[in-house]
C-alpha cells in the first residue's frame, strides 16, 4: 500500500500485520505513534493470519487458547479487551474469524481516500478496536460498511470493497508474506524501516511494548541513521496462523 506521494528514498516503516492478530493489536500504540513522526511513511501490509485455508471457527478450545495470551497483551501494553469480546464474540461457537475481509476493507479506504497508509491505519485502529473491545463481527461487509462510514468514507466504500476484494487482497496478501521472508520476520507483527531507498531492516519492537514514548525516541534515533539493535525474538502470531 505505497503512498505515491512519498518518494522511495523517504525513510519507510514497513508493518506487516493482520487485522486479526493479538500482537499486532499490543503493537498498535507504537504503529500510531510512528505514523505522528514527521517525514516518516508507514506503510500496511496484511500477511492474511487468518486466511484461505487458515481461516478458523471458534470453538470453546480457540477461546481457552487465546485467553491466556490476551491476559498477557493488556498485562504487558495496557491495551483494553471488552467484555463484549471475552464473554461475547469468544462464546460465539462456530462464528468463522477470516482476516480476508478485513484486510479488503484496509486496501478500499486507502483507494478512496488516495493517502493508502493514512486512511489504511486509521480503519485498522478502529477494526482492531470493533474486534477486541466492542466484540463485532468485522468478517461481516455490514460491520465493515459501518465502520467506515463511522470515519467519514462515501457510500462508495461499499463498491471500492468488493472490488478489492478475491484476487487483489490475495495479491497483496501474497506480496506482504514475500516482504516478510525478505525481512527474516517469523510472523505478526514484524516492522522492518528502509532508509535512503535502502533494504528495509528489521527492528526489534519487543523491547517496546507498552512503552510508546520510549519507542518514538528510539525510533527516531534510527532515522538519524543510527544503526539499529540486533534483533531478538519479539512476541509474535506464526505465520501459519498456529501458535502466538
């Protein structure tokens, strides 16, 4: 999701993320306090977590799975889970989590928009929150309609989705998976920053968590070219949807 008004030689922050991911929701602060950064492009690209064929249905055993690990996520960032989504959309047996949707309705917003990454992240913040907080069903075109337009998106959103939606997002699902090998990232969330048209590198975001202050400090050390940490294993959703 390039931003043609971004020159390639501007630095880049690549986040390759799922909508659907836990981890990515922890690091959600620090995404938002990178794209405040001025001079500095973030750029989304959705890996499909939960896509095709890794799509999963939620059974009392998914519940158990992903509680404990949420627990964790609030302990560790502070971020909220509603009861709405613990005693609600994790009760809801048989409700299919597919991060294609979502995913679809991302790449429309930074069509009709015209600013990818801007509009992109600011429909991913508010599915993350519908998702974690609010318990909605964000695999539903109705709730993805809804919520666009809660953030000011035509009426038009409707059409942009389905057109990105099959083979696009599958392309740019695919895409985001090659930037990710490239990277050496294992999964969800991996941010990987470019500079002066540079490979990009990947950071270490575990260190960070929860810490977003610290992090905008550091993150701006690095755009003043100064040579990142080596990274460690930072929390991570495998890329085969399996184990977070």
């Amino acid at each position: 999701m390039a931003n043609d008004k971004t020159s390639n030689a501007s630095p880049r922050l690549h986040y390759i993320y799922d909508p659907l991911c836990g981890w990515c929701y922890a690091a959600a602060p620090l995404v938002h306090a990178a794209a405040g950064i001025a001079g500095l492009a973030v750029e989304l690209h959705a890996g499909g977590l939960l896509a095709g064929a890794q799509r999963r249905a939620i059974t009392p055993q998914w519940r158990d799975y992903v509680l404990p690990h949420d627990r964790r996520i609030a302990e560790l960032t502070g971020q909220p889970f509603g009861t709405a989504y613990t005693d609600g959309l994790l009760r809801d047996v048989g409700y299919v989590l597919d991060s294609e949707p979502p995913i679809s309705a991302v790449l429309a917003a930074g069509v009709l928009v015209g600013d990818a990454n801007r509009a992109g992240l600011a429909l991913l913040e508010r599915l993350q929150r519908a998702h974690y907080v609010e318990g909605r069903h964000i695999a539903d075109p109705a709730v993805l309609s809804e919520l666009a337009a809660e953030l000011g998106h035509s009426a038009a959103f409707g059409e942009v989705y389905r057109q990105m939606s099959g083979a696009i997002t599958q392309a740019h699902i695919a895409a985001s998976r090659r930037l990710l090998q490239q990277v050496g990232g294992q999964g969800f969330p991996t941010l990987a920053l470019s500079l002066a048209g540079e490979p990009p590198q990947r950071l270490d975001i575990g260190p960070y968590l929860g810490q977003t202050e610290a992090w905008r400090t550091q993150l701006i050390a690095w755009l003043g070219s100064a040579q990142p940490d080596e990274v460690s294993a930072a929390p991570f959703c495998a890329i085969d949807g399996g184990e977070c």
